[in-house]
C-alpha cells in the first residue's frame, strides 16, 4: 500500500510536470511578433553656423559639407500572452538602430517594457518608453522638421525615452484619450524624477493634443550647467480630410539651475518654437509634405538672447507596396546666433524605408 501511495504521487508530479511543459510549449507564432523596418538613405545634411565654423568675421573658415549613408534599419520582438486567471500580459524588446557600426543597435536600446492590457481600461507599462509628452512632440517633428521646432527641450534636460519609467494609457472614451507616466531620472539621486502626461481629442477631421512633462534634479552639462528642473508644455491641432491635412503646434521649455552659479551665471532659461505642416496625397501612390518651424530667441534670466532656428523642410515620398517607400526630401535651415551671426544652408536626403 506505502508503495503504491509513492507511486501516485510520482505519477501526479510527472503529470503536472507534463501539464506546465505543455503550457510553456505553445507555438510562439500565436504570440510573439518579429517586426523592425529597413531603412537606408543618403544625405548632405544642412550646418548650423557652429557647425560650419562660419564666423562673420572669417567666413572662409567653413568645413566641407560631406555626403553620408545612414542606416537607421532595426529590429523588435513583442508579444502578449491572456491569462487565466488575470489580465492580459504584453511586453516588447527593441533594439537600435544599426548606424555604422552596430553599437547601438542591442536589444533594450528603443522600446523595452512590460505591462498589462485591460478590456475597455486601457494598459500600463513599466521599463524603457517614450514619455507622453514627448510622443506627443515626435509626431510633429516628421521629415526632419524638427531642426526649428524641439528646441522646447530647453536647456537639454527634458526626456524623450526614459528608462526606470511607468507609464499608463487609458482606452479611447467618446473620442478622448490620456496617458500619463512618472519614473526616475538620474538613480543615484534621490529627488530626481519625472513627471509626464498627455490628452487627446478626436472627432470627425479633428485632433487636438497636448502634453507637459516636469523633470526635478537632472545632471546637465549644457546650457545652464550643474543640474536643475525642467518643465515643457506642447499643444497641437491637426486637420485630415480625404486626400490632404495640416497641423499646428506649440511648444515652450524651461530649465532652471540648482547650481549655486549655473554656468557662467545662468540661472534660468526658456525658448518657445511654432511649426505649421501639411500634406497632399491626391495623386495615387504618393505623398507630399510640407513643413515650416522656428523657435523664439532663447531667454537666459529673463533677458533674451539671439540663439534661434528655422527650418522648411519639403519631400516626396512614393509607396513602392503598402510596406514600402522610397522619398526625397530638401531641408533649408537658418541658425541664428551671437557668436556666429545668421547662417543659412540647405541639405538634402534621399532614401528608402521598408517596414515588416
């Protein structure tokens, strides 16, 4: 009798050994997704005034603008499993872009989290993601538009993917959504946090978005030196009809030093940026943009400065396979500032992206 009561329970442990082998074994084509996107295109990209070396008192001291190849091709996994007796768990792994070397394409370099999605309530997530505010910000700084219009991150010490970050999007309720997250920002401080948040609203043609981010204790090497807080506010209107659209979108930032003198005094810092885009896709097959940003002189202590940007930015972009483009795109830049006086140029990018 002893022997045949071991044996049962032998034989119940091998058959639940049996049940979790056969849990962990389904197909992972039911829940794993590989997806990335290949993309490679040739540029001479436009100088800024401090790029170009071009002083007004020496204007011949100017580098050579070269032609480069970038390679911004990259890959992710994501995937989510239901289950029995809880919410829905999804999670994603993605890597960099390649660039010229590889370095920064690992696994964990872009999007990288874990989460829960819940019917009707929206999902949370925790690990490495664009903040509200800033996803916000990124889907008006398309066709490199963004030369005259991110410079919202004043001071250089708000974020835009963050790791050490919780971030919860809620479901679509009548049209309107919301997202907000917190996390940390430098891990051996104690106080250095970040808070974020975005709205949205969608009806018929309309969109209207906005988004603020709050950053406290953040080491900053740049504008205003030591470290400090940060805070940003962008709000955005968009129009899509059935073959064309445009947007409108504001940004402005500040930086405030905790360093007793900041960097040569700087105490504080804010600069403003509009931009004005629209685009056409009447003819079939192809899409048409064009993009106007620029920023306001910056702000140190409350005087203003000369130290802005403006950008129109044009491109053609023809679909190959609904997965496919190729486009050509032309970026005229004006760098404005005290140190290397009005700086205008021109670059250009010609390239071609495929999305799995």
């Amino acid at each position: 009798m002893e022997k045949m009561f071991k044996r049962t329970l032998i034989g119940a442990a091998v058959a639940s050994l049996t049940l979790a082998g056969s849990v962990q074994a389904r197909p992972a084509t039911e829940t794993i997704d590989l997806y990335g996107q290949i993309a490679i295109s040739v540029a001479q990209n436009a100088q800024t005034g401090e790029q170009a070396q071009a002083k007004p008192i020496d204007a011949t001291k100017k580098k050579d603008k070269v032609v480069v190849m970038d390679n911004e091709s990259r890959v992710g996994v994501r995937g989510s499993a239901q289950f029995e007796r809880g919410p829905k768990l999804i999670w994603q792994l993605e890597g960099g872009n390649v660039g010229d070397d590889g370095k920064e394409s690992g696994f964990g370099v872009r999007d990288t989290y874990g989460g829960f999605e819940f019917e009707d309530a929206g999902r949370v997530r925790f690990g490495r993601m664009l903040t509200p505010m800033f996803e916000v910000l990124d889907g008006y700084t398309g066709q490199s538009s963004g030369a005259g219009f991110n410079v919202g991150n004043t001071g250089r010490i708000n974020y835009d993917r963050q790791s050490n970050f919780g971030r919860y999007d809620s479901a679509v309720y009548g049209g309107f959504s919301f997202a907000v997250g917190g996390g940390r920002g430098n891990e051996d401080k104690a106080g250095s946090n970040v808070y974020s948040g975005s709205a949205q609203f969608q009806k018929g043609v309309f969109t209207g978005k906005v988004g603020y981010e709050r950053v406290y204790d953040v080491d900053n090497a740049d504008l205003i030196g030591g470290n400090g807080d940060g805070e940003a506010l962008i709000a955005g209107l968009n129009l899509d009809f059935d073959s064309f659209g445009g947007h409108l979108a504001y940004i402005t930032g500040k930086a405030t030093s905790n360093d007793a003198s900041g960097s040569a005094g700087t105490k504080e810092l804010k600069q403003s940026a509009y931009k004005v885009g629209a685009y056409y896709t009447g003819i079939e097959h192809w899409t048409f943009n064009l993009n106007y940003a620029m920023s306001t002189d910056l702000e140190r202590n409350g005087v203003s400065e000369k130290n802005s940007d403006q950008a129109i930015t044009g491109q053609a972009m023809y679909a190959l396979d609904p997965l496919a483009v190729v486009y050509v795109r032309v970026v005229h830049q004006t760098d404005s500032t005290e140190q290397y006086g009005d700086y205008t140029d021109t670059g250009w990018r010609v390239g071609m992206e495929y999305y799995f």
